[in-house]
C-alpha cells in the first residue's frame, strides 16, 4: 500500500512538473512575496517606499507602533487573501482539474484498474496527489514571505506558517467538487467551470452571512457603548450624591435613544444572522479558514490599518453634522464589530466542512468503483 | 492440471443495452498460448476488461489462477496490455516500468533491474530516457508489453499487442510470446488478425458477437475441412468429370473450378482418392497434381462470422473511441 502510494505520489509530482502552469504559479508567488515586502522599508520618521522620497509617519517609523501592524496586513489581506487565497487557488484549480480526467480517460484508466488496488484506494491516493500542487506552492510560497519578512523587519510570523495547512484545506473543499464533477463527467472543463461556479456560490452564503453578521455586530457594539456611558456617568453621580446637571441629563437621553434605537435594530438583524448562519453550515467555509489565519497572525482589520494613516475623528474626514465623538465611537463599533465577525469556531467549521467533503468524495468514489471503463 | 482460466456463461450487457458478451465459456490450460479471435466488436475486449476488473460482468462464474473472477489480489499474477492504452506522455520509457511496476506490488529493489531487463527484451532500451510523447504506435506497444510483464506474470493477458506495429515488431513480440512460453507462462491473446494467431497460438477461440461459436487447436477445428484438390492438365468439361468422380465415391459436394481446372473432393482418406484418380484417368483426362489440403483458419473465421449473419444487429455497432 505504501508503495503504491509513493508511487502515485511520485507520478503526480512527474505530471505537475510537466506543466507550465506549476512554474508561472511558482515565479508568480516569489514575485508577490518580493513585491508586497521587498519594496518599502521603515525609516526613523517612517516609512520609504522604493525610490521616492520617504514618508514622514511616527506610527510607521522603525520603533513605530503600526509597523507590524502594517505587514501583517499586508501579509494577510493582500498576499493571502488576494494572491494565494483567490489567484494562486484559481491556478491551482486549473493546474489540477486535468488530474482525475486525465487518469480516468479512455486507454489510461485501464492500465491501474488491471493493478492488485482497490478502487477505492486509486481514487483516494489520486485525489491526495492532486493537493500535492497547492502543497508545494503553499509551503514555498508562505515560506519565502516568512522568511523575508523575518528577514527584513525582523518580524517573524509564526502564525503566517499556518497558512501552508489551511490553504491546503481550503484546496481540499474546492479539490472535491472538482473531482466530483470529474468522475461524474470525465471531463476537465466541466469539473473547473463547475467548481469555479460552486466557489462563487458558496463565497456568495459567506458574503451575505458575513456582512448580516458584521450589521449585528455593529449594532450590538453602539448599543454596548451608549450603555456603558450610562451606566458610567449615572455611577459617577450616584457617587457624587447630586442631581444631574442638565447637560447630563441630555446626553444621557440621547445616549438611552441611541442605545434603543441600536438594540432594536439589532433585534431585528438577529434572525437573519441565524438563517444565514444555518444556510452557511452546509456549505464548505473557505473564508473561515482565511478569518482564523488573520485572527492568528494579528492582522488588523480594515479601519484599524486605515487609522494608520489617518484620523477618522479629525474634521477632514467627518461629516458636518457630526461631531468628534460620535465618529470615534462609530470607528470603535466598527472594529469591535469586525473583530468578532473575524473570530470563527474553527474546531467547527472544520468539522462541518469536511463532513460535506466526506459527502462529495463518498459520492465520488460510489461512482467510480461502479463504472465500467 | 487446474486451468489457468476457466470461465463459463459470461455475460455483459453495457448501459445503453448493448449485449456485448451472450454467454461466454472458455477454458485455457496453464502454458498455453491462446489466442482468441474474431472481427471488431464482437466483445474480445469485453471479455478481457471482466477477466482484468476494469468493467463489471452482467453474469460471470469462473476462476482465473484458482481465484474467483473479480478478486483484486490474483491481479498481482497477471500482466495485462490494454488495447488502444495511453501511458502519461510526460513519463519516460523506463519510469512507465517503474510506475506500473509499483502498482503491481513489486519492490523498489527488483523494479529497477526488472526495468532494465525488459527493455532490453523488447529491444528499446535506446529510449529508456526519452518521455513516452515521443514514441511511435509500435514503440508504445512495445513498452505496453513490458509494462505488463513487470511483475513476473504467471499469466498473460495481451489485447491486440501487435495493432499498429510494422512487421519486424510484429515478429519480435511473437518471438516474445514464445519466450514467455517457454519460460512457462500462459498467454491469453486477442486480436482481429489472422496470420499472427496462427504462427503462434496452440489453441484458438473464434467469438462472433458475442458468443465463442468454436474453440480448440488449430488441427482440430480445421479437421473436418480437410479435401483433396486435384487439378487436371488441359481438362475437358470439368463439371461433368466432377459429376462423375461424386458419383464414383458416392459423396456428395464435389466441387469444380474452371479457372485452376481443380476438383475438390471432401474426403480426408487417401485411400477412397484413388477411385476419383481411376475415374478421371478412365475418362481420359490428365491429372497434374494431387494435393491434401484443409481450410485456413482464416476460411474458418469467415464461415463463422458468415453463420452467425446478421441475426443480432446492434451487438456490433461501434462504440466511442472505436475500432483501428
Ligand atoms: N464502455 C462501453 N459501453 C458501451 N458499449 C460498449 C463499451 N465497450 C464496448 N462496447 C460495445 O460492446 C461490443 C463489444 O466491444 P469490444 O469488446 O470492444 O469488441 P472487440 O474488442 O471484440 O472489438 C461493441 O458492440 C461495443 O460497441
Ligand atoms: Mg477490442
């Protein structure tokens, strides 16, 4: 058995080699790396990016506070998210649609189903190989940025490292609707425009549950914040044993409307979090995968790194009618809100996940062991 | 002796209905060279995917090396070249032994110098490194048939191993099927060619759409189609003189041919010919030569293929990928 297994493992590595696209998705992935953290360094006021002149940023200087900050987002939501979580997983899937296709075609199949190995056994070693491509891309991928991010901010993300398995996984949920696909209709177009399609769709129940889930959130974090003023102020005078004065008599007010207000709103997202929710646990979760790398890595969410760079509350970037305090609080909400959104039960979402790959590759073996070729 | 292969009622009706295989029985002894023959379709290859468990038999009861058809693990013992087979263009020569070789459970250790070995054998060691994109038809064929011997098989299960091969490929796997015989194996071959079975075969099965009409040595399946042929030197109304000889012998299906000027006579009994000789030669005609004779296996095959007719259409339409 184990030889059967390095030896298809060996021939998948023959047949990746073989192809172009291995290369082009290898080059290409050296190239992010090199580009997303090879092309700017931190100065002492702060930040140069290649040749033009540096710019003045205290919080992005050397000792600066955002520095890590800056790459580990840059990390996750460019070079993960963006080029080995979308880019890099298309080529793959291309790469390997061919794979199964390829081996259950006409005058080819014959050749292994004549073998001493159960059928069930070829298609499982088979479907193994066919991650092998993401694999090695991963680990070479995620390996070089690692390392040249130790290298050059001397900021060694441990946690970037957990990219290599997830992704892989991530490739295992989209890998089994292709091969699904493949042995159901031998044909490699039809398993990647299939598998392409069922991606988009299932990215589309996360997107929506996401974003009802991220509104929730944000409600739920105002009506947290205008409670926590109340409860504050209304202590401090209890403390002081007075009345209230009357301009605390109307923030309190107006702090108990916008905490309602919030709560109702709330209320009344809630359902839909957990239809979505539910819909959500029958599909394979891919970007729970990326959210758990991200909370691992400590990368900032969206308006923490665009704090960096500036300031929400200032009076550039806030609305006439709106004053300094409220915008702080709404950034606040926000990331708190963000934050939870990001926070998955992985333990979870792996298990029913892979229990819906278990589904697909039961399903395809059932068709393979019981065709005749 | 136990038979190497020993099948009986095997059927096979594809979805899409096409009944391939109509109850087929066979019996092939160990050492043997069998070969089993009949025109495109008639579900030779049907027979070899049930015996090697790439397709499922609608019926089948049988053994193959002393175990049920079917059990994966007697396919360590058997070596099998697929007809129209497509090896990974991206593999060379010698990693499509080793490959293949793995598969079959041989170890690490043996792989390489069995590789090396066969090659030689099949006279393609030159190409051991070059990638199989680049072979030719024959070359392919070639390393098919060592592919299929890698695993040291005690039997041997060739479908078509000489389709597209030039003639001096065609002679060497001969030659190779009689090494494989005498290093005691037994060969199961398939093919729609004539001439190659009958150079190297001990035994023959003719199957037509999907029955084996007839089985057994050559001898004994042309032995009821032996006749003399005497042709006549200048002959004077040969159809009368026929007519005349039937009646000498008192037999019937005394045959005549104006162009040769030749009589066949049905009879395999030297001794009854010589009234036939006596009545010619008293009706004044001049006898060139005498010959014995029998049917080829190639008149055999077209007899069986003409007796089953086309009494079941559709058993024999084309299927995707084809016929060469
Ligand atoms: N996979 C298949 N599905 C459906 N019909 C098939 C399949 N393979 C072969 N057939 C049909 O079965 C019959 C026998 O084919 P085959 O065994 O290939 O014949 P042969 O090898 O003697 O030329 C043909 O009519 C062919 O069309
Ligand atoms: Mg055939």
């Amino acid at each position: 058995m184990i030889r059967v297994f390095s030896a298809m493992m060996i021939d998948s590595l023959r047949y990746l080699r073989s192809r172009f696209l291995f290369w082009i998705v290898l080059a290409m992935s050296a190239i992010a790396a090199a580009a997303l953290f090879g092309t700017y360094s931190f100065t002492p006021t702060g930040m140069k990016i290649l040749w033009f002149d540096p710019i003045e940023n205290p919080m992005l200087a050397e000792d600066g506070v955002g520095r890590e900050i800056f790459v580990s987002y840059i990390f996750n939501a460019y070079f993960l998210k963006f080029w080995l979580g979308w880019g890099a997983m298309i080529l793959a899937l291309i790469s390997t649609a061919s794979l199964i296709p390829d081996y259950i075609s006409d005058g080819s199949v014959e050749l292994t189903l004549s073998k001493p190995v159960r059928r069930p056994v070829l298609f499982l070693f088979k479907f193994i190989s066919g991650l092998l491509f993401v694999l090695l891309q991963l680990s070479i991928g995620v390996g070089f940025a690692y390392i040249i991010i130790g290298i050059r901010f001397d900021q060694w993300m441990h946690g970037a490292l957990l990219a290599i398995p997830l992704l892989t996984l991530q490739f295992v949920y989209l890998y089994a609707i292709s091969a699904l696909i493949a042995v159901l209709t031998r044909s490699t177009i039809a398993s990647l425009l299939g598998t392409i399609l069922i991606w988009f769709v299932i990215s589309m129940v996360q997107f929506v549950s996401n974003t009802t889930l991220l509104q929730y959130e944000m409600q739920a974090a105002t009506a947290q914040q205008n409670q926590a003023k109340i409860v504050e102020l209304e202590a401090q005078i209890a403390e002081e044993s007075r009345d209230p004065k009357p301009f605390e008599r109307a923030n309190l007010s107006s702090w108990t409307t916008t905490m309602e207000a919030a709560q109702k709103s709330a209320d009344s997202i809630y359902p839909w979090v957990k239809t979505t929710a539910r819909i959500e646990l029958f599909v394979p979760k891919t970007g729970d995968l990326q959210k758990f790398i991200s909370s691992k890595t400590k990368a900032p969410v969206t308006n923490e790194f665009a704090g960096l760079f500036m300031d929400f509350s200032s009076e550039e970037f806030r609305p006439a009618n709106v004053d300094e305090e409220t915008m702080r609080d709404a950034n606040e909400a926000e990331t708190i809100a963000r934050k939870k959104v990001r926070k998955v039960g992985i333990v979870e979402s792996i298990t029913t996940s892979m229990l819906i790959v278990c589904l697909l590759l039961f399903l395809a073996i059932w068709r393979f062991t019981r065709r005749d070729y | 002796m136990e038979s190497t292969i020993d099948i009986q009622g095997v059927e096979k009706i594809y979805r899409g209905k096409t009944h391939a295989l109509r109850g087929v029985d066979l019996r092939i002894a160990p050492g043997e060279v069998f070969g089993l023959l009949g025109p495109n379709g008639a579900g030779k290859s049907t027979l070899v995917k049930i015996l090697m468990t790439v397709i499922r038999p609608t019926k089948c009861a049988g053994t193959m090396l002393g175990q049920p058809i079917g059990s994966k693990s007697t396919l360590a013992r058997v070596g099998y070249l697929p007809e129209h087979h497509k090896f990974p263009g991206y593999l060379k020569g010698a990693q499509v032994l080793d490959f293949f070789g793995a598969m079959s459970g041989v170890p690490r250790a043996q792989r390489k110098r069995k590789a090396a070995e066969l090659l030689e054998l099949v006279d393609m060691s030159a190409w051991a490194n070059t990638r199989i994109g680049k072979y030719s038809k024959g070359m392919r064929q070639r390393v098919g048939l060592a592919q299929a011997l890698m695993n040291n098989p005690q039997l041997v299960v060739l479908d078509e191993p000489t389709d597209g091969v030039d003639p001096v490929g065609r002679r060497d796997i001969r030659n190779i099927l009689l090494r494989l015989k005498d290093e005691g194996r037994t060969v199961f071959l398939n093919s729609h060619l004539l001439s190659e079975l009958e150079m190297v075969c001990d035994r023959v099965a003719i199957m037509v759409k999907g029955k084996v009409t007839r089985q057994g040595t050559i001898d004994e399946l042309t032995e009821d189609t032996r006749r003399y042929i005497i042709t006549l030197h200048q002959p004077s109304d040969l159809a009368e003189s026929g007519r005349l000889v039937g009646q000498a012998l008192s037999i019937e299906g005394v045959q005549t041919e104006d162009t040769t000027g030749s009589i066949t006579i049905p009879l395999s009994d030297p001794a009854k010919i010589q009234g036939a000789i006596d009545r010619l030669r008293a009706g004044g005609q001049t006898i060139r030569s005498i010959q014995p004779s029998r049917a080829s296996l190639e008149d055999l095959f077209m007899s069986a293929v003409a007796a089953e007719g086309d009494a079941t259409p559709g058993a024999s339409k084309p299927h995707k990928g084809g016929e060469r």
